[in-house]
C-alpha cells in the first residue's frame, strides 16, 4: 500500500471513530503511530522510533518529548502529540523548543493526531521557528500534501533538503496569503498597474472603483476557467472524450459542480456532527450560489453552508433559528473553530427549532 492510499485510511478512520479519540493515549495509538508507520518507520524498533524520549534541559530534567524518530542512529524528528479534542496552538509546543536545542534533530511535529503541524529552524539555526512550514490535516488532505509528506518517509528522508524545502513552503504560504489578499481586495497599487494597461485617460476614482470590481471577478472567473480546462483535458486524458468536465462530484442541477474543497470542508462538519448525532444523518446538497449540509437530507434543517465560490475567499456560514452568520476562512481545519456554533445548531433542530 504506498503512502496515498495509507494516508487515506487514516483520514477515514479518523472521521469514523473521532468520539473515541479525544484522549492523547487513544489519539496517538489510533493514528499518530500509524502515520509514522506509514513513513515507513518501525515503531517496535527502539533504533527507529523511540517513546517518551527524554534528554535533560537545563533545569528541566527528565522532561520527555512523545517520540523521537531516528536513523542511522541520530534523533532526526520530535514528536509532541495532544489529544484528539484539542485545537493546537504554539502553546503546547514548548517541549519541543525546549528539545530542538538539545539535540541533533532539525525537525518536530506537533499533532493531535488529525491535524500536524511541521516545524524546523528556517528562520534562526538550533532554533525552532514559532510559525510551521507545513500543516497538513487529516480532514482535508490535498494532492499535494501527499508529495510533502513523502519527503518525510524513512525511504527518502534527506534532512538538508527538506529544510531547504521548508523555507521554500514557508515563503509559498506567505505569497499565497499576500495574493489572497490582493485577489479579495486589490490595493491601490494593483489597481494602477492594471488601469495603466487597460485603461486609456486619466485614472479617475470613479475608474479605479469600477476597475476594482471588476478585477475580482475577472480573477475569478479566469481560475474557473483554469480549473475546467485541467478537468476537461484530464477526461479526454482517460478517455471521456464525450463526458462533461466534472470535479470531484456533482449534485443537483447542470452546472453544480461540488469541489474537493467543499467535499472535505463537508466532512470536517460531519465529523464534528458526529459527537451528537449519527453521521449519516449530516447531507450535502450542492447549489450554485453555496454549498449546504443538510440534517436528515431536509432543506428545512439546515446546519451549515459553505459559501466555497470565491476563488481567494471561503466562508462557513453557520445558523441560529434563520439567521446565517458568515466567517471568513483562512484554511479549512478553521471549521474547527465553530465546532461551539454547529453543536448548537444540531441542538436546536433536534428540538424541533429553527426550522425554516
């Protein structure tokens, strides 16, 4: 089984069995110890993975660090792992600044065994950077995550180069933000270099209004189009010459087309459903406008929606009685934030509330 489809068994098992993993013992025999078996690392071997790792720190003595990952008999890799049911914040990895250090190691993961945070010391050398370079989330796994992740496995573990690749990650992420943010609102520079090829005359405010608007959905419906194209010629690539371009799934009416990112958003507001009611009871239903989940598939009994249309900016709009509220996302795993919100909602639909 390589490492796409191990991956995958963990994202289904952590959606499955959640309620029972919100202790640390459960959260790191149920998946942290699985996904470091999946890099390809004996976890029964001492030489390879070593549990409750402890080095002396100062006045701190016989403190320990989770695991330590080794080869060729070097710790490479410190593992702090939380429960399941905690959000994880710079907070819980103290020991492993503490231990960064200490010892020859150039890499830690802080976990709560869904979502893994992946620190080195991009920034300052021996010193661990207070911002990840990676995250990766059990609940929204991407393509891409898995190309990271393998860099990590025993077979092709190469400390220098993931390093180097770290800084590379680290600097992507803050471009992406920046273009996030100039696609959601272009700034007033952006606005002049694009006035100053598209526009003849003078620049007025009434210009740059109007241009602004229309970069927005110029940039996103540029992306679309990107993004149907790929899907068109990967159909014809598999033989579908004669199928419509389709993402990940569709429901509904011609032209709905559910994303990857709603399909995973969808499951992360499943799974934290599941602590309340039978997850089989949370739905999708995809719309044109917004994507809703749905309690006992009844549009009356809304729980949640995603307002996914936005190429730059992603919205969770979560319900009280009719009301929507709509938050702004940065990442998908800030779902988690309103896990409070949608317990509440789930609440008041069952007791016959809020419907509408």
């Amino acid at each position: 089984m390589d490492l796409a489809a191990k991956l995958g068994e963990l994202h289904k098992r952590t959606l499955e069995h959640r309620e029972v993993l919100l202790t640390e013992e459960a959260a790191k025999t149920a998946l942290v110890m699985p996904f470091i078996q999946a890099l390809g690392y004996d976890i029964f071997n001492p030489g390879e993975v070593i549990p409750e790792f402890t080095a002396d720190v100062g006045i701190k003595k016989g403190e320990k660090v989770d695991y330590a990952i080794c080869k060729d008999g070097k710790v490479t890799i410190l593992v702090e792992c939380k429960p399941a049911s905690v959000e994880l914040s710079i907070n819980h990895a103290s020991q492993l600044f503490r231990y960064f250090s200490v010892t020859e190691a150039r890499l830690a993961i802080l976990t709560n065994g869904v979502v893994y945070k992946f620190f080195s010391d991009v920034e300052r050398p021996n010193k661990m950077d207070d911002k990840p370079f990676f995250t990766l989330s059990m609940d929204a796994i991407r393509p891409t995550d898995v190309k990271t992740v393998e860099s990590f496995s025993k077979a092709t573990f190469d400390v220098d180069r993931i390093v180097q690749e770290a800084g590379n990650l680290k600097l992507q992420s803050l471009l992406r933000k920046e273009l996030e943010r100039e696609f959601a609102e272009p700034s007033e520079e952006f606005v002049r270099m694009m006035a100053a090829r598209v526009h003849d005359g003078r620049v007025t405010s009434a210009v740059k209004d109007n241009l602004r608007k229309l970069l927005v959905g110029s940039i996103a419906s540029f992306v679309r189009d990107l993004v149907n194209e790929r899907l068109s010629s990967a159909l014809n690539a598999s033989g579908g010459d004669n199928e419509t371009p389709k993402s990940d799934a569709e429901i509904g009416d011609i032209g709905i087309a559910t994303t990857a990112e709603e399909i995973s958003a969808f499951h992360i507001v499943q799974a934290i459903a599941s602590r309340h009611v039978d997850p089989k009871r949370i739905i999708m239903r995809d719309a044109k406008s917004y994507c809703a989940i749905l309690l006992d598939d009844n549009n009356r009994r809304t729980l949640a929606r995603l307002h996914f249309n936005g190429i730059t900016t992603k919205y969770l709009g979560t319900f009280k009685a009719k009301d929507e509220e709509r938050h702004l996302l940065d990442d998908l795993t800030d779902i988690y934030k309103f896990e409070k919100q949608i317990s509440a909602r789930i609440a008041e639909l069952e007791s016959g509330k809020g419907e509408g």
